[in-house]
C-alpha cells in the first residue's frame, strides 16, 4: 500500500489533487519518511499489520485501499453464487433482494426489474465465506480488535442506467443505519468484483469526514426518484471536493463508518458488482435510535419487517442482532 502523507483539507483543491495521483500510485512498503505522526492513533488498533505511513492515511482520511487482496477464484465463486440466487436456483432465508425502480432488465432473468444488491446474505455459506477470507479478517482486526462480529452483508450489482440517474447512491454514512457504538470499532470491507472506475459508478468519498458527527439523512429530491432505503445527507454540499475510487479486480477498501460516500452513475452497457461486510467489535453495545437523527430509518426497517415477516414490536437494535454473526474471538456484547 502506497504511503501517503498529505492531508486533505475541505477546499484545497491542491492537496485534493496530490491524494488523486497518490491513489493511482504503485504501493510501496518500505518508504523513509520525515512525516510526524502522532504518538496515539484513534482510528486503528496497535498492530503488527499496517505500517505506519497506512495507519496515518487512515487517521486522517477515514479510508485506507489494499490492492489485490482477493483473489480471482473467490470472486467468480461470489459471482456465480450472486447468479444462482438471481436465478432462484437456490433460496436463503432472510436474505434481502433489492431491485432497481427505473431498471426493467434483470441481468440474469430478463422479464425481471434489475436486482441492484443482496443484503443479508449471512445465511448463504458461499457469500458468507468472504466475511471469514483471512485476508481479509487481519486487516479487520487492525480497527476492531480480537472480537470480531459481521454485522451487515451486502453484494451491490450498479445496473447499466436507463437514463434517470437511479443507479447512483446519495452521498451518505453507514452509521446512519447501525444502533451500535462506537464508530471507531465499526469499520467496511468493500471488495471490487472487476474494474471500478468513474464510468461504471465507483465509490467517491470525502476524505476526513470520519472525524465529523453523524449527519441527518432523509432521501434525496432526485428526477427520476431513488431506491428503497438508498438515504443521503440531509442538504449536501455538491461543491465539496470528492475523491473518485478507481479499483481494480479484487482490491479491497476499508473505510470508517462516518466517512461520507456514494458512487455515480453506471454510464456502461453492463452491471458493476462489489461485494462487502461491515464489522464491529463484538465489545460494541447497543443504542436506543428514539430521538435521535436515525429514527426515520428505524421506522423503515422495522416497517419491512412486519410487512416481509409478520413480526411486530420490534426494533432497529432487534434487526441487528438477528442478522449479526460471529466470526473471530468471542462474543461478548454485540
């Protein structure tokens, strides 16, 4: 992973830029550096992983890119997986199937609206299995520690954009859906399935935004409308400096759950897939949402539950525990 050593300062077009062309960069892992870095990291845990130079991009960007960290033969295995499902060749309880509100095509079953993502998909051994990749546990472990909990399963599938821009994702913060704390110990692993770049719609994030407070979120006034649960931060900035992820089959990019982020349009002919687990510490603990800038999307999720499953009474926290799984150490509050 390339060292990188300048910050980002909201505005500054210059820095901007010079993280842009680190991005691109080659990694190198034994630079020398005269950069200071702080005695105490907030963001990542003491480890024998990450160097120094990794650890401080994070602290100060909220997002941290490994190159090459799954390899091909597991991705196509998640991809025909993502297949068989969409197929109905095989059913899982619980998982969540998401469908495009603008997309007619279906990239497997044609007579059906576009499957956009898999959500849940903790019942599924085949995609579960990247949650447990050692690979990609260690570098997990950097941010929450030995007790390692996965928390929300997703396989994102960008269809091609029929023209109203609803293959995008507003700019948001994951923590905007998760009742537990605390953030620091919250961290994703987002793994690119094939080349990611601005034409197919890749991650675009705000560097140092992870340092902020959970933003309110509320769905976007968009032309064309916006798909189920797809919330944005309340009155977004589109003047703010973003930085574009270009990713190439099986780079992996960990990210802080406050990081503000989304991805544009999929101007291509075909469908763009990325495949990820958000992690917390098991040594996280629940929140109660009433009162707070999350109580829309409790509302939603608890909503869907009664009405996919019949259940009732529940609540944001109830959801989290059903679908949380262990996967290192011990189980202990989460």
């Amino acid at each position: 992973m390339q060292a990188y050593r300048r910050s980002f300062v909201p505005g500054s077009a210059g820095r901007l830029a010079v993280l842009q062309r680190h991005l691109s960069a080659v990694p190198l892992s034994g630079q020398v550096t005269s950069a200071v870095y702080p005695s105490k990291f907030c963001y990542t845990l003491d480890n024998r992983l990450l160097t120094t130079e990794q650890r401080q991009f994070y602290e100060e960007n909220g997002f941290l890119v490994i190159k090459n960290l799954v390899s091909a033969v597991d991705i196509e295995c998640f991809r025909k997986e993502f297949e068989r499902l969409c197929k109905k060749e095989v059913t899982v309880p619980g998982l969540q199937i998401m469908r495009d509100i603008a997309i007619a095509k279906s990239e497997f079953v044609p007579e059906q609206k576009a499957i956009t993502k898999v959500q849940n998909f903790q019942d599924d051994p085949e995609l579960f299995r990247y949650c447990s990749l050692p690979q990609v546990v260690k570098y997990v472990e950097c941010f929450t520690g030995p007790n390692i909990m996965a928390m929300h399963t997703m396989l994102i599938n960008k269809p091609p954009d029929a023209g109203k821009k609803s293959s995008r994702h507003p700019m948001h913060q994951d923590l905007h859906y998760f009742p537990f704390r605390p953030s620091d110990r919250i961290v994703c692993a987002w793994t690119a399935m094939e080349r990611i770049d601005r034409s197919n719609g890749c991650l675009v994030v705000i560097p140092g935004t992870h340092k902020g407070t959970l933003k309110q979120h509320d769905y976007p006034e968009w032309e064309g409308g916006v798909n189920k649960m797809y919330h944005g931060v309340r009155d977004f900035d589109l003047s703010i400096p973003r930085v574009h992820l270009v990713m190439e089959k099986g780079d992996t990019v960990f990210f802080h759950p406050l990081l503000i982020h989304g991805s544009g349009m999929n101007r291509t002919a075909g469908f763009r897939k990325a495949i990820s687990c958000h992690y917390a510490s098991a040594d996280c603990h629940y929140i109660d949402v009433k009162g707070t800038t999350q109580e829309n999307i409790e509302k939603e999720v608890v909503e869907l539950a009664q009405k996919r499953y019949g259940l009732s009474d529940l609540t944001l926290k109830d959801t989290w525990m059903i679908r949380a799984r262990l996967i290192d150490g011990e189980r202990t509050n989460l």
